[in-house]
C-alpha cells in the first residue's frame, strides 16, 4: 500500500502523506518490525507517515524485569470471573516477552490448575489442556538479534476456554550472563462482556504502539 501511494504522489508530482490508523503493543517496540521498516523505507523528501498511537496510554499491560544467570522469576497474570463467549477461538490472551541479547532461555506456562507447557531456546509447542490451549514461541527476531518469548492462551476446543484464576510465566535464564527484559501483554478478548486480565508488576510506561507517530 505505501509503494502504491509512493508510486502515485511520483507520478503526480506531488507530496504525499500517509494515514495508518493501526498499530499494535506486539513486537520489538524498537522499529525493528517489518511494519517500520516499511515506512523507514517509504518516508523521505515530501512523504510522510502518521501512525495510530494506539488506545493503551493509560493500560497496566507492560512489565519489566531482570533474571540472573542460572536463576528464574515468575510472571503471573490473573484471569478474572467471566462468561465464555462460546464455539472456538473467542476467548484468548498473548503476551510478549522481548530479552536484551539472545541468551537461552526457557519458558514454561503453569496454568491456574497445574497443567504446564514448557518450549527451550529455538522452537515453540502448543498443547490443549483441560484449563485451555497454550502456545509457547521461544525463537531469536532475525531483525535485531533479540530472544522473544510469545505465549497465547485461548479456546481452541469451545468446552476448553482459558481457566478463571491465577496463570504463571516462568522464565530461566540457562545461560552466564544476566539479561534485562520488556513484556506486554499485547492483546486479551475473554467474556462476554469487557474482563480486565491483571499483570504482575505492571506498569504503563511503555504502552504506546509499537510504531513511531510520525515518520519524516
């Protein structure tokens, strides 16, 4: 779409600027993207690109941390009380964890009761279980050298949605070195009606989307 606009604003002599009211909390959150790198190479003399900030200013859906070599922490996430929406793929949650560096690390989801889902540096699992379908991605981002981790929790069999109660996100560090992350919880859908998903240690500071506002 922006070679398009490109290609007219060249064949009409004229500048152009470009409208994105998108974005997302998913991703790097340092240009990085594919998203970004598109506009990086669409802007220059006489084009220019605004994107949606997004509606998450004021969000608790980011936290922070860091883990020592060898050691682990827990990030917990509650699900609230809520009605399923009912059929399959309605009610669901994903979070992304992005690491300085790429050091091994491992990712194991424990869900409210007890059922656990575990994925090593360099591939991902997903599995049903009774308190829903778990996915795990553990994977280095090709763009800037990063370990990302990505879990989605969701109902991918209608009788099976993502159990009410307390979720753990149990990261370890198996490598020498400490290692500083950022993690969003990017994106949550369960119920019927609006059901607030609560972040341990969350904070607002780095809830903008994950593009730039404007692109020059």
């Amino acid at each position: 779409a922006l070679t398009y606009a490109q290609e007219k604003a060249t064949a009409f002599g004229k500048s152009v600027v470009v409208n994105m009211s998108l974005g997302s909390n998913a991703g790097p959150h340092d240009g990085t993207d594919a998203k970004s790198q598109a506009i990086d190479t669409f802007t220059g003399s006489g084009r220019i690109v605004v994107v949606s900030a997004g509606n998450s200013g004021d969000d608790l859906i980011h936290t922070m941390g860091g883990v020592g070599a060898g050691n682990s922490v827990e990030i917990t996430f509650t699900v609230p009380d809520y009605t399923p929406a009912g059929d399959v793929n309605n009610d669901d949650l994903s979070i992304d964890i992005w690491f300085d560096g790429n050091n091994d690390m491992t990712a194991q989801v424990i869900s409210p009761n007890g059922y656990s889902v575990s994925q090593t540096s360099g591939g991902w699992v997903e599995n049903s279980t009774n308190d829903g379908t778990v996915k795990i991605e553990n994977y280095v981002f090709l763009s800037n050298s990063d370990r990302y981790i990505r879990v989605n929790i969701w109902d991918d069999i209608a009788i099976l949605p993502p159990a009410e109660g307390i979720w753990k996100l149990k990261l370890t560090n198996n490598s020498g070195a400490n290692v500083n992350y950022h993690g969003w919880l990017f994106d949550q859908s369960i119920g019927t009606a609006p059901s607030i998903i609560s972040l341990s240690n969350s904070d607002s500071h780095y809830t903008l989307s994950n593009l730039s506002l404007i692109h020059i």
